[in-house]
C-alpha cells in the first residue's frame, strides 16, 4: 500500500509532517526489513526527495527512534491492566508481544533501541497505578516492568528472528512449533510474575 502524499494545487506536494515520515517507514519496514528503512527508501515511498525528510527529522537515527515509540504506544492502545500488578503485567506482555509477532522485522530494533522513558511512563500509568495500589515504589515497579519487558523482546527474537546478514522474514512455523511458542511464553512469564510476587511480599 502507498503511503505517497497526494499532490497539491499546481502538482505540489503537500507539507510533509513527522507523523507521516514514521507511518510511511513503518510500512516499508514491515514490508522490506529494516535495512530498507533509508531516507532514500522513506522519501521514494512518499514521493518526495530524500534531503526534504531533513526538514522534519535530523537523520535515520531519529526515524528509528521515532518507530519504536509509535509501535511501543500502539502495544498499549486500549490497555486495560485488570485489578492488581500481577495481572496488569501479565496483560502488558501479552499485549506487547501481540504486537512484536505483527511487525516481526521491528523485533531486532525494539531489542536495541530503548523506548523514551518520557513517551513510555504516560503510556504505563495504569499498569504502574497498580503497583502503587499495592505499596510498591516505582523504582521497583520499573524494574518488574522492564524485566518482563526484555523476556517479552527475547522470545519474540527466539520466535521470529532470521540469521546473522538476513533480511527475509523467517518462514511461518508449522501449528506444533506456534503451540510450543505458546506454552514457553506462558510458562515463562508466569515463572517470571510468580517470583517477582515472591520477591515483592511485604516482610
């Protein structure tokens, strides 16, 4: 699908917008892999010159940065973290690895670019409500979040990851590798949860 601008009176195009420069790079990404995520690449798939991105963002750096905090918020749109921390973290990671197995070529970038803490912490509010309900600081709230948050990356990686020089999607597993999947990540968040529980008893 094109995520070209339609032009403007006299065949300009019309005034580009960042919001439209990370949706079209989304796109290419999910359709071509990372490596196809260039100004070049971005600029032809609007229609426009590479140089004019540059008005809007400073370099590649910044569009990838910019992905990984529109896919972040995208994971939790319409979050509903249930009524205690245990759960809303088990729903977090849920939802978030929904969305990593839909966009499997933003895998390896999640894994290396972090997330804006300023653009994450509003996004999380609710799941960190929970915690705070329950007596616990922030500081520990995050690191509960952030450690489910990389097993989350890491299976996802497992999942859907290619070899080293790779671009190609990894093919679609067969139903008994997508139970096996199923059950590591289940069994594998619960271990994680049940020892934070554990962890996070008041003594």
């Amino acid at each position: 699908m094109s995520t070209t601008p339609r032009r403007g009176r006299g065949g300009r195009p019309p005034q580009l917008t960042t919001e439209q420069i990370v949706t079209a790079a989304i796109a290419l990404l999910d359709e071509e892999g990372l490596d196809a995520v260039t100004m070049r690449g971005i600029g032809a798939r609007l229609g426009v010159a590479a140089m004019s991105l540059y008005r809007h963002v400073p370099n590649r750096d910044a569009i990838l940065a910019a992905i990984v905090n529109r896919l972040f918020a995208t994971a939790l749109a319409g979050f509903d973290p249930g009524p205690t921390w245990a759960q809303a973290v088990t729903r977090f990671a849920v939802a978030y690895r929904r969305m990593l197995l839909a966009h499997p070529h933003a895998v390896p970038l999640l894994a290396t670019y972090p997330v804006d803490v300023e653009s994450a912490l509003p996004l999380l509010a609710g799941l960190l409500d929970r915690f705070t309900a329950a007596g616990i600081e922030q500081d520990e709230s995050l690191i509960v979040i952030q450690s489910v948050g990389v097993y989350v990356l890491g299976h996802a990686l497992a999942q859907v990851g290619t070899p080293p020089g790779s671009d190609a999607p990894a093919p679609p597993p067969d139903p008994a590798a997508l139970g096996f999947y199923e059950r590591w990540f289940t069994t594998g968040l619960e271990a994680i949860v049940t020892g934070f529980q554990q962890r996070l008893l008041p003594r």
